[in-house]
C-alpha cells in the first residue's frame, strides 16, 4: 500500500501556523515617582476653605441678641422736647425734662426709659440720669443734668484780692472773690462751691469755702499754700 502523500495544490492551500506574538506588557508605573496634580490639589484646598465648620454654620445661624436700646429704639419710643429747668443746678449745669411716648401700658416702663436715647444741645444723650415712673396715667419722666452747652449758667468770678496770710506760720494765703451772674432763685451756694477758677496762675475746681456777705454778694475764698506765710 503506497502511504498518502498531499497533492502539491493542497501544499501550498496549507499554511503553516505561526506561533502567537505576544503583546507588548503595559509600562508600570513607578509609584514613587507619582505626583498629584498641582491644580487638583490647590481646588481641593480652596473648596475645603470655602465650606465652613459644622458647629460654625450653626452659631453664624443664630439670630444676633438685640440689645435694650436697640429693642426700645424698634417699638417706635419718642421723648417730648426736653424742657430746661428755670434754674442752674451747678456752674455750667441745668436739669432737662421730658415725658416718653408710645410706651406699652403693661411695659416696663422705667426700664424703657433707661435705653431711650434723646438729643439736647445737638449732642445725643444716650440715657436719662434718672428716670421717674408716674404709672398709670402719668407716663415716665426722664431727667438729664447736662453739663454743656449751658452758657447761663457759667457764673464768673470778679476781681481776685490777695487778703494776706491766714496767720503767722500758718503757710497759707488767702485769696477773695465776688462771683456775678447769679440769677434770681438760684442757688448760690451751689453755683459757687462748683466755680473753678485761676488764682494767680494756679487752677482751682472750686473755693475752699463760700461767703454771703449779703448786699455786697457771695465770695469766693481761697487758701492757697505760700512757703513766705
């Protein structure tokens, strides 16, 4: 029996098959040598800025504390026009009057009247310095003792008349002044003690005492240390 052998044709149909080429393997990267992106890093670090604390969110929710002043102010409280006493109360001193308005009736009205802010002289006065409740029908007063602007009240003292030594060994020399611009039912006791004054170029808050020498006015008397006395 003759072995089979393929026909020439059927040789060359037959291609013979070529081993597989394998693929190139992927590049591995060098995990040490890997840096994150500068752009994501630097978004990152500004969302982080930008989204604030949980327990800050909260306490920025909270409604601010309204103040007294600012609560009385809202309720629409309003002063009468202060009204000045007919007489100073001290040197460069007079007491103003004035009624709030606009109250509750079941308020707290002398507590309404300590944060309720008025203007005298052009000058905002931020409270009375006392406040007086005539409830229930005669409102809340407020009282002010302003101290300036009060150009009828600055008594002035008159020519000053060295008097000599209080005594021998004493070292002290008296001074004496008339003070004018006292006006008609004032009190000049008052007006007087609280007069500043300079004395031979020496400032004085006020006299060491006061003398009403009657007819002849009040005088204004100072000891004032003299080593030669």
């Amino acid at each position: 029996m003759t072995a089979w052998k393929p026909s020439p044709s059927a040789q060359a149909e037959v291609h013979p098959t070529s081993p597989a080429t394998p693929e190139p393997p992927l590049p591995v990267s060098n995990v040490q040598d890997w840096q994150p992106d500068p752009w994501l890093s630097a978004k990152k670090e500004d969302i982080k800025n930008e989204e604030p604390p949980l327990q800050e969110a909260h306490r920025e929710s909270k409604p601010d504390k309204i103040s007294p002043h600012d609560n009385h102010k809202a309720r629409g409280l309003y002063w009468d026009e202060p009204q000045p006493s007919s007489r100073c109360l001290a040197f460069g001193t007079r007491e103003y009057t004035a009624r709030l308005w606009n109250v509750p009736f079941y308020a707290k009205w002398v507590e309404a009247c300590e944060h309720t802010e008025v203007m005298i002289h052009g000058i905002i006065v931020p409270k009375p310095s006392s406040c007086e409740s005539k409830w229930p029908f005669g409102g809340v007063i407020g009282h002010w003792i302003i101290n300036f602007g009060e150009d009828d009240c600055l008594a002035r003292w008159g020519k000053v008349t060295d008097k000599g030594c209080v005594e021998p060994g004493s070292k002290l020399r008296r001074f004496q002044s008339r003070l004018w611009g006292i006006k008609k039912g004032e009190d000049w006791m008052t007006l007087c003690k609280t007069a500043p004054a300079s004395i031979h170029g020496i400032s004085t808050l006020k006299p060491t005492t006061c003398e009403d020498q009657g007819l002849w006015g009040v005088y204004g008397v100072w000891d004032l240390e003299d080593g030669s006395c």
